[in-house]
C-alpha cells in the first residue's frame, strides 16, 4: 500500500512565475488536502475535496490559488504570479470518510522557494 | 477556528531520559492526532487518539475530550525521536486539521 506522494520534492521559482504542484493520494482514500507550512509553524490549512468536489477553501488560498482534482483521484495546486510570501512547504494529506478508526495521511510535501 | 497550543515549544533530552508533551485545545473536537515531522518535513502518523489512552512501543498518548487536553511520553528518548511533535485537532471528522506550532525535540547522546 503505497503512501501520498508529491511533486515536485523541491521548487525554486522566480517572483511572477506560474507554478504547479501534484499530489496523488492513497488509492482508495476518497478526500485530499492542501496545507501550507512556513518556517517555525504549524500546517494550516489551504482546501479540502471530497472525491472530484473541492469542498472548503481557507481564507489563505488567494485568488492566484488554484486546486483541481479531476476524476477524483490526484490533485494540482497552481499558484499563479508566485510572490516571496509563497515560499513554503506546501503538504498534501488524504484520507477515507466514514470510517470508525479516521486518519489523515501526509505526503512529504513540495517545498517552493521563491527568489 | 479552534486554537491549539502545544508545549513546551522547545526541549533538550539526554538520551535515555523521559518526556511529557502537552496539547491544550479551545473546543469540543472530534478527531486529534499526534505527528512527528522529521527533518526533511514529512509528517509522520503516530496516534489517533481522540479519547482515551494508546501506548506503541516507547510512546504512549493520553487524550482527555472533556477537559481539552492530551498529553504525549516519550520514554527512554533516543537520538531518532528528534524532531518537531504537532498535535492537529478536527471539530468535525473528515475536514480540516487545525495544527498547534509544535514541540522542537532534540535528543542528544
């Protein structure tokens, strides 16, 4: 049973550019997770979907913010006219509703630095 | 949002030596877990626990629902256990995590 994984591991992008992350959840997990880490603090969060439907958006996730997740399976996060406050870890999470014992599971998270 | 504070926000062990993490939170939740990030930034699951006691193996979580606290030991630390503990808690099971800003852990030999 393999993991959430994400990519890129690692982006370093110009102030103004356009950047994409993807994150492919556990296989049969049916909602996905964006949240967001700066240095020295906890995640917080971006967004949620349930399969294809994203559900909740934080007050973060600004207009340059962007999630999709077509077919309910992976997901992308683009980021567009990246500005220095972007850079962060950006984390991936999934997990299955209902089930009695929930838990969400993170992916190793794409760190974007952003010059 | 509910607000999550953890402590303390640092920590310095010898190894061998014993810990107590604490996590207060401001509302009834209905899920709370317990992550170790590790130094390349993955989250790693270590409890669910939203009530109740669990141990595995030299960790051991206490969650107390009705008075907003839960509590993590570390016994016998060793130099792998550094890192940053979070704890994240959900008002409603299936949506989003809200994170306490963690408890940087060094172990040294």
């Amino acid at each position: 049973d393999t993991g959430v994984s994400q990519d890129p591991r690692h982006k370093i992008t110009k102030r103004g550019q356009n950047v994409t992350f993807r994150c492919d959840p556990i296989s049969e997990h049916n909602r996905l997770y964006w949240y967001r880490q700066t240095l020295g603090q906890g995640p917080e969060f971006l967004t949620y979907f349930q399969n294809e439907a994203q559900l909740e958006k934080s007050r973060l996730l600004s207009d340059r913010f962007s999630a999709e997740r077509p077919k309910g399976s992976f997901s992308t996060l683009e980021i567009q006219r990246t500005e220095q406050g972007d850079s962060a870890m950006y984390l991936c999470a999934s997990s299955l509703v209902p089930v009695v014992v929930y838990e969400q599971y993170f992916g190793p998270g794409t760190r974007l630095t952003v010059t | 949002g509910i607000q999550v504070e953890q402590s303390p926000p640092d920590l310095i062990l010898q190894e061998g030596a014993n810990s107590t993490l604490r996590c207060n939170f401001s509302d009834s939740v209905n899920n709370l877990q317990w992550f170790h990030q590790n130094p390349w930034g993955q989250l790693i699951n270590l409890f669910y626990i939203p009530s109740g006691t669990k141990q595995n193996g030299r960790l051991s979580a206490t969650t107390v629902a009705t008075e907003r606290y839960s509590l993590l030991y570390i016994s016998s630390s060793q130099t792998t256990d550094s890192g940053v503990y979070f704890c994240a808690v959900e008002r409603y099971t299936g949506n989003q995590f809200y994170f306490g800003t963690g408890t940087s852990l060094t172990v040294i030999p």
